[in-house]
C-alpha cells in the first residue's frame, strides 16, 4: 500500500488536477484508490474548499466530513491525528490513498505530515519563468527526503522544452526528478454555462437544461469586414455575448459551434433566433448589463474556473499521457502496473 501526498508552491498550480487524473488512471487499471484533502485551501473553512465537490463528481467518490480544518496555519496535532486516523482506515481497503495538500501549511508542515503518513511526497509546481530556479530548489529541498519528484503544470505552449531545460537542473541536485512539463490548455479554465450565468446574474430563456456545458472562450458579436460564420467559426465551446436586437449576429453565431448565448442590456432575441437556439441546443442568456459591462464582469471569471467538469478530466489525462513519464512516477511510487 501507498499514500501519495501531493503538494505545491502556490494555489492553483494543479494538484486537484494530477490527483483526480491519477486517482482516474489508476481506477482504471483496477487499483483501489481512495482520496483525501485534510486541510482545506489558504484562507478558506473547511466548508468552503470546492475541491471535495469537485473529486465527489468527477470521481464519484465519498468526501463527507473532510477538510478537517482551516485553510491557515499553523498544522496542529488534532488535524495530524485525524488525517493520520483516516488514512490508516483507507489504507484498510485501498492499495493507494491520495492526499491532496494545502498551501496553507509551509514546506515543513508537510514534510512533518508526510512523516506521520510515511508518505511519498509529489510536488506540483506552477511554471512562472520569472522564478529563479535557486528559489524553486530551495523550497523542493525543504520537502526533505521523502520527495520523490516533481510535475510542471502550466507552461506557455511555445516554452515547455525551454520550461523543462530550466527547471530540470535546479531539481536534479536536489534529487528531486522532473517527471514532466504539462503545458497550458484552454480547456482546463473552462467554466460551466451555468456558472458564467450566475456570475452575470443572467436569466435563462432556453436551455438551462444544458447549463453544464463547457464554455472554453468568450466572443463579443458586432460589426466585422469578415462574414459571422468565419469570425465565430474560429472557436468552438464559447460564449457569444451580443446585443439581444442583433438577429443577423446571433443567426452567424448558431451556425458555428456555441456553447451559450448571452444577450445583453435586457433585449430578448426575436422568435426566429429563439427557435433556432432551441433546435441547435444552445442556451440563451439574457442579462441587464450592455456588451462591454458585460465583458468587464466576465475579467477574470475563466482564470478561477475550478478543476470540475468531466471534459477537464479527460483533457488533462491526455496531457498527462503525452507530457508526464507515468511509469517512472508509478516506478517511484512502488506501484506496480
């Protein structure tokens, strides 16, 4: 039996995303895997964290009553006893157990809880060029010994040999192996139709029944020199925002490939749009605010999306298969494939 702890350096580097793959991976080649956040992330209670939602319906997994405690320091005996308790109980019935670590707890809270677990820890590892590599080596090296590598998650998609040629060296002295360099993806900042209309405050006219689909990139629908079947067939999986009186916009947009449709400053499309939208089965949303109140909302909404759609599992277990060395990582785990 194995327990994988798994941490990073900052939030939102990854780690949901490797542990639910993996945990995936190896269900798949019939492994017992069990899963465990015992601290929920920096600043959150432990109600709050989204990710035990996120493992329960990617996975579809128990997560009732964990994270044990709050996302903020420091570590304290009552939290270590109780994830030491759990994972002794899952050791029972699984052959790994997985636990996602926080980045509210500092590089010796971990290693002092990867002690109590006589765990193997894995760090996640945000690419940022702008990080010296002495500083990305110091903080693996206080890890300590239990270490037994690293995965790059998030490098631009023309830099991820350079990412690897500069990140490799400040490990290996530190006997940590770089296992991969996973590069960005668009579809892993996706969010949910259903999430984008929340955080607009939107209505649904149709198509609420359709609200888990994955929106991947935003559109704004105006006056253009090219035809609107060739501006908005550059993309697939998006939002098209557009004023609600544009019927010849909205007309281009559904013959392409429309994740929603949101239609601002109150105006509700003509019935021909509203039909067709049905027919094509994608939601229309209406929201009070004009086009670029609209877009101004929306700043930042795809750069918190959370790692909990199914479409994002499958994508980043392709990355995985294409950018990490699975056996060597299984190798070092002592996990046999």
């Amino acid at each position: 039996m194995t327990v994988l702890y798994v941490v990073s350096d900052r939030e939102g580097a990854g780690k949901t995303a490797l542990c639910a793959t993996l945990a995936s991976k190896l269900a798949g080649m019939d492994k017992k895997v069990a899963l465990l956040k015992p601290v929920a992330a920096s600043g959150l209670d432990a109600g709050d964290d989204p990710d035990p939602a996120s493992y329960a319906g990617l996975l579809g997994i128990p997560t009732d009553g964990w994270p044990f405690g709050k996302g903020e320091g420091p570590l304290g005996d009552d939290i270590e006893g109780r994830t030491k308790a759990e994972v002794d109980r899952m050791s029972s019935v699984a052959d790994i157990v997985i636990v996602e670590g926080s980045t509210a707890l500092t590089p010796e809270e971990h290693r002092r809880l990867a002690d109590t677990l006589d765990a193997k820890v894995l760090a996640v590892v945000a690419y940022n060029p702008d990080i010296p590599s002495d500083d990305l080596a110091s903080w693996l090296s206080r890890l300590g010994d239990r270490a037994v590598g690293a995965v790059v998650n998030g490098s631009t998609r023309h830099r991820g040999r350079e990412a690897g040629a500069a990140l490799k060296p400040s490990m290996c002295p530190n006997g940590v192996t770089t296992y991969g360099v996973v590069p960005e993806d668009r579809r892993l900042l996706g969010v949910c139709v259903g999430q984008l209309s929340q955080h607009l405050d939107g209505r649904f006219m149709s198509g609420e029944d359709a609200s888990d689909g994955l929106v991947e990139h935003l559109m704004v629908g105006g006056r253009g020199m090219d035809p609107g079947e060739h501006y908005f067939g550059v993309r697939d999986s998006k939002a098209v925002i557009v004023r609600g009186d544009r019927p010849d916009v909205q007309m281009a947009a559904l013959t392409t490939s429309t994740a929603c449709m949101v239609m601002t400053k109150g105006i509700e499309p003509i019935e021909y749009v509203q039909y067709e939208a049905r027919e094509e089965g994608v939601p229309v949303i209406v929201v009070e605010t004009d086009t670029i109140e609209t877009m101004e909302a929306l700043n930042g909404l795809m750069d918190s999306a959370r790692f909990d759609h199914p479409l994002k599992l499958a994508r980043y277990s392709e990355l995985a298969d294409e950018h990490i060395d699975l056996p060597a990582l299984y190798g070092a785990l002592d996990i046999a494939v």
